[in-house]
C-alpha cells in the first residue's frame, strides 16, 4: 500500500465563486497528492478536480477539500445545468498501481466511513463499490437531486451505505467509490440549438445498447445560457471498447443530420496514455498504437 497509487476526480457544487474554488483546490493540495487538473463552469456550476496520491494522502486530501466545501457550499442556493444532490456531489477512485480492485474498494470503504462519521454527510457507495442489491450506477444515486430528498427520511433502498439518514441540509449527499477510467467530455454546436443537443443525447442513449460506437457512453443535451452554447455532455464509461474519436465522429454526424456541426470540444478531468493512444490510433488509422510510443 505504501507504493500504492490512487486517483481521485471528485466533483462539487460550486462553479462561480472562485475564492471557494481555489479554496477546496488548496485544501486537497496541501494533503501532499499531484494535482493533474482543475476546472470550473459558471452554467453547470460545478467544479471538477483531478489529483493522485497514496491511498494515506488522497483520503486526507478529500476529507479536507470535503471540509472547505461543505463549509462554503449552499446547495439551497444553488441551480446549475448539471445534476447534483450533493455539494461534495460524487467523489471516485481509480486505482492506478500497487492496488487491486479489492483493495481500492475496502479503502473506498475507509474513506467513506471517515467522511460520513467526520463531515456528517451520508454517503451512497457507487459502481464496483455498492455492496450486493444496492444500485451501482450515478444517475440512479442522484434521481430526484438535493430538493426531491431534502427534508425526507432516507429509507428502504435511500438508506445511506454510512452517516445519517437525512440530507444534510446545505450540503446534501455524497456519492463515492470505485470506478472504471472514465472519460468526461464535452461537445458544442453550431448553431447553439439546445433542442439539437437534447435530440443528440436522446439518440446516443437510444443507440448505444447496439452501436458498438457508443457503449457505455451516457449523455446529456444542456443550455449554458452565460456562454450561449448548446452542449451535448458525455461520460464514456467503457473506454477499452469505446474510443474518443469514434464517439467524436458519430456526434458529428448526427449533428449534420440536424443541420449543426460541432464547433469545439472539451475535455473535463484526466485522459489516460491508453485511452489517447487508442483515439489517435484511429483518428490516423494507425495500424498499431502503443501508449508507450506517446512521450
């Protein structure tokens, strides 16, 4: 465990107060972790940070960011485009050397029992994380947001997997555990036609059961109305077998069905090696495409 290395990609409420942004950023730097990314938007009102550490340095990292946002974060003041239902809203782990799965999972079990116990939040385990019978997957965590659960008993398959039983009441519920890589990603049109980006997300989630191009891609069609762009927001979650390009190209294409065109692209959070690899490799045609070969 002591060579063991973890990543971490928690995400918050919070994208438009920038002191409270750099002031969780800061706080989960001064626990010793590599910060790889920090980003923030004002119209999904979220912040997303990417760090990596020792599983000892990546716990103290996210009970003490965990700390400075529940502190500064109000969620009964808060509306953005993107889901939530917590402010510290869903904290994975990806294990990336010297740990087993098994092991990123008892230590998800560790953290989560700290952060319920120390924070007073309840915690909801998620994806290879939730024990047997529970739901595993993040929409289903967060179906009915922070207003649909606040002020109500969390029983039956609502009870938390730790902390109380009731929202906390600025702060909400936090999601948390073990996951696969997964790649955030997003997609602007033009023109900026949200009712575009919502038929595109509708299609992908209709598609994706049978185009091999789009398993495990989840998606969202958003109005960002301070950058007037219409957005289609993606997390692929099954990057081995679904790469970045070839997800990229079938957005195009529909777009250009719908009289649009994707003006640009962003990327929310880390890429592994793998992963760019396997996007370049067919963006070239490549042959063959190690990870190594990127330096």
């Amino acid at each position: 465990m002591q060579t063991a290395r973890v990543l971490c990609v928690p995400n918050f409420s919070e994208g438009r107060d920038e002191t409270t942004i750099r002031a969780i950023a800061d706080a989960a730097a001064s626990a010793g972790v590599k910060i790889h990314h920090l980003s923030w938007d004002y119209d999904h009102h979220r912040m997303v940070l990417a760090f990596s550490g020792t599983p000892v340095q990546v716990k103290r990292a996210v009970l003490q960011a965990g700390s400075v946002a529940i502190e500064r974060i109000d969620l009964n003041r808060h509306q953005g485009a993107h889901p939530r239902i917590g402010a510290v809203d869903v904290v994975p782990f990806v294990p990336l050397t010297g740990l087993t799965r098994e092991e990123a999972v008892a230590f998800s079990y560790q953290v989560a029992k700290s952060f319920a116990r120390r924070l007073h939040v309840p915690v909801y385990l998620y994806e290879h994380s939730a024990r047997v019978g529970r739901p595993r997957d993040l929409p289903t965590l967060r179906k009915g947001e922070f207003e649909g659960w606040l002020g109500k008993r969390l029983v039956g398959e609502r009870t938390p997997d730790f902390g109380p039983k009731r929202l906390h009441p600025t702060a909400g519920v936090t999601v948390m555990g073990v996951r696969d890589p997964l790649i955030a990603f997003n997609l602007n049109l033009r023109p900026p036609d949200v009712a575009i980006a919502r038929q595109i997300a509708r299609q992908i989630r209709a598609e994706r059961e049978t185009n091999p191009a789009l398993r495990g891609v989840r998606a969202l069609g958003l109005w960002l109305p301070t950058r007037q762009v219409a957005q289609v927001s993606l997390n692929i979650t099954q990057t081995e077998q679904t790469d970045l390009f070839r997800v990229t190209e079938v957005v195009r294409r529909m777009a250009c069905a719908l009289g649009a065109e994707v003006a640009e692209t962003e990327l929310i959070g880390v890429l592994s090696a793998e992963d760019a690899a396997r996007a370049l490799q067919s963006a070239l045609t490549l042959t063959q495409l190690e990870a190594s070969q990127i330096v």
